[in-house]
C-alpha cells in the first residue's frame, strides 16, 4: 500500500476531506498533518489522526508565515513517530516547504508532490513581494516530482508564463467525488416554477466574493421576488464587512449555512435552478484562472451554470455550448437574459447539462486509482515493490 505523508494548509477545508478520501479510496494509507483554521474538523478526519501544527488565519498571510516557521522548526519531534512515506504531498506554496523539510529529515529520495489549486494574488505582483514569492516557489519546485493543479489556465498562464516549474503537470479538476466505478446520470428533475413562484440560484461553497454579493443582491432586488438566491457555505468573513447581518438584511436571499461535500450536495443543487459560478474574488487574477467545485458540482445536479465570458469557467461551458455566459456581469445583463426565462428556455438549459457523459462532472473510483498509480510511478521503492509483486 502507497503511504502518503500529506501537508495541508487547513484541516477542517471540506476540499482536503475530499482529497483525502479520494487517495485512501485509491488504495493509499494516508498520514496527514497541518494546520487549523476552524473548529469544525470532519470526524472522519478526526480519525486519521492528524498531526496538528498550530492555528493560523485566513487573510492574514504574515501570521501564516510564521505558523509555518515554527512548526519547520518543531517538525522532526512531530513526525518522529512515522514510517517513512512513499510520497510527500504539499497541499500549496507554505506546505510544500514543509514537504521539503520533512523530505530532509526522512530521505532525499522520497519525492514531492506539489498541489496548487490556487494562485495567491501575492504570487502575480511585480513588487519586491511577489518576487521573492515566486523565487521561493520556483526553488521549492525543483524538488518536485509532480505538481497537481486543477485548471488549464493555471498552466498556461501562471507556471508556464512565468516560468515556475520544470515538473510533470497533472490536471486533476474539481469533480464530484463519488465513489462508485461508473457514475450514473442524475434523475432528479427541479421544474421551472409555477406562477408566481421565484427562480431559485444557488451561491454554494466558498463564499468570499463581496463583489457577487453585492451584484446578486441588487439583481434580486430589482426583480422584486422573481428571483431568490440560496447561499451556502463557509462564508470568508475578513472580506465581508458583516457578511451574517448582511444577508439576513435582503428580503430575496438567504444563508443556510453549511453543508457536507459530497454528501449534501445533490440535496442542496437539486433545490436550485440556476448555480453562480462567478467569483470577483481576485479579480483578473485567481477569479479568471479557476474552475471552481461550484461549477462540477452544479452541473452534476443539473443546475444551470453562470459564468462570466473571458473566464476559464465561462471557456469551458461555452466549449460544451451549456449554461448562461455573461459578456457583462452586472445587475442590467443579468435582468436581460434571466428576466424572460420561461419553462421552455428553462427545461432546454438543463437537459444540455443532463445529458453530457457524467465523467466530465466526476471522479469515481477509477479516477482515485489512477491517481494513487500515478503517485506510486513517482517512487522508485514502490515501484521496485509493485514490479516484484508482478514477477512473483
């Protein structure tokens, strides 16, 4: 069995649940360790163990810093108690240094693999900051075995135009995890709404976008009770002055908290009709680049998407000539083109979705072994070991 040491920037992100199930469902024993941005960390996770190195905070990326300094210092005492790991996984830029120094204190051979399905604004500036941020990731990486990102757009336009890596690139997009060998064609059918009835958008997942807020919020407003919007979510609260008050303020939109992935999500996507699959959130930049959970997710329920044209998202839905891109997002475009959605229109857009091959919304069983195969092929031990096991 593969044993992958796995560094994490937050224990209690619903997206490293996902992975770690993804990994141990590919046949991996999974040790993980990192640090805590919230109270609420899955069971699940509770029960692997993890190694906990500190608390850090979101949007406060000097504090990061030195969290990150301290548990380097600390690590050796931490893992002193593991078998040495097949593979080393650091999940972003801070993690991968502590990758690196675990890869110090275990062997030189044991290979790195860098996840990155994020590219900080930090990252891309041209000030003396950005800088030596990129000359960090750029030294780092060339330790890496293996960089796993999530977009096409991160390749293209990041690591390959600045030119911040030399590793093999795997895409590993932000699927549905179901772990099933095939997935199965969604059944659920959300009609259109009967007269007088509001059209419903979902904003689901990580909500840190003040923008999209303040855009959905004065949409509803001005289509009087034709449209609500359901949120859902772990709510980024250092960007929303008060994101709590503010959303109990507006009369057509409501917060229903969190929820669990992947267990809620065919729940809370099959109650929506349309899924908001913008972000403003590092506009430009990160915002641009992304193909966001929200997008897999809402489609494999057959929410109808909305995305923004110019955008990666927006790319790959007008490809795949489904769900609703906007050449202009503001308040006016999205009155133009859903203020006369009717049932026809409606029931057209979903059924594009519906029926598009279910592989391009999941990752199932096959995806968790290819990865974990792919991971193996980086360890000449493992290697060696799966060779002798095919001969014996």
């Amino acid at each position: 069995m593969l044993r992958v040491l796995y560094f994490v920037h937050d224990l209690s992100d619903p997206a490293v649940r996902r992975r770690v199930m993804m990994l141990r469902a590919g046949g991996a024993e999974v040790a993980l360790a990192g640090f805590r941005r919230a109270a609420d960390v899955a069971p699940d996770i509770i029960a692997l163990s993890p190694i906990e190195l500190g608390r850090t905070r979101d949007g406060k990326f000097g504090q990061r810093l030195a969290a990150v300094a301290r548990a380097a210092a600390t690590l050796g005492n931490k893992l002193r108690h593991l078998t040495r790991p097949d593979v080393i996984i650091g999940r972003n830029l801070e993690m991968l240094a502590l990758a690196s120094r675990a890869r110090q204190l275990f062997s030189a051979d044991v290979p790195i693999v860098y996840e990155c399905l994020d590219i900080h604004r930090l990252l891309i500036g041209q000030n003396g900051i950005s800088w030596a941020m990129r000359s960090a990731e750029r030294m780092l990486g060339r330790n890496a075995a293996l960089l796993l990102t999530s977009s096409p757009a991160f390749v293209r336009d990041y690591f390959k135009s600045f030119g911040q890596t030399r590793a093999p690139i795997a895409l590993l997009y932000n699927k549905v995890l179901e772990l099933v060998e095939k997935p199965e064609a969604f059944n659920g059918r959300l009609a259109a709404p009967e007269a007088k009835e509001p059209w419903v958008i979902g904003w689901f997942g990580a909500l840190r976008c003040k923008k999209s807020l303040d855009l959905l919020a004065s949409f509803t407003r001005r289509m009087e009770g034709g449209f609500e919007v359901v949120l859902r979510g772990r709510p980024a609260y250092s960007e929303f002055d008060d994101f709590d008050r503010r959303a109990a303020a507006e009369p057509f939109m409501r917060f229903e908290g969190p929820y669990r992935n992947p267990e809620d999500l065919a729940s809370i996507y099959g109650a929506v009709h349309f899924s908001w699959a913008i972000d403003f959130f590092e506009e430009g930049l990160n915002s641009r680049w992304l193909l966001p959970n929200r997008l897999f997710e809402g489609c494999r329920y057959g929410a109808v998407p909305i995305a923004a044209a110019r955008t990666e998202t927006g790319n790959f839905l007008s490809e795949r000539h489904i769900g609703i891109v906007l050449d202009e997002v503001s308040e006016g475009a999205l009155a133009d083109r859903l203020g006369g959605m009717d049932r026809k229109a409606y029931t057209a857009a979903r059924n594009k979705i519906l029926v598009q091959d279910q592989t391009t919304w999941v990752c199932d069983l096959r995806d968790c072994r290819a990865l974990v195969e792919r991971l193996a092929s980086l360890s000449p031990r493992r290697m060696n070991d799966m060779l002798l096991q095919a001969v014996s």
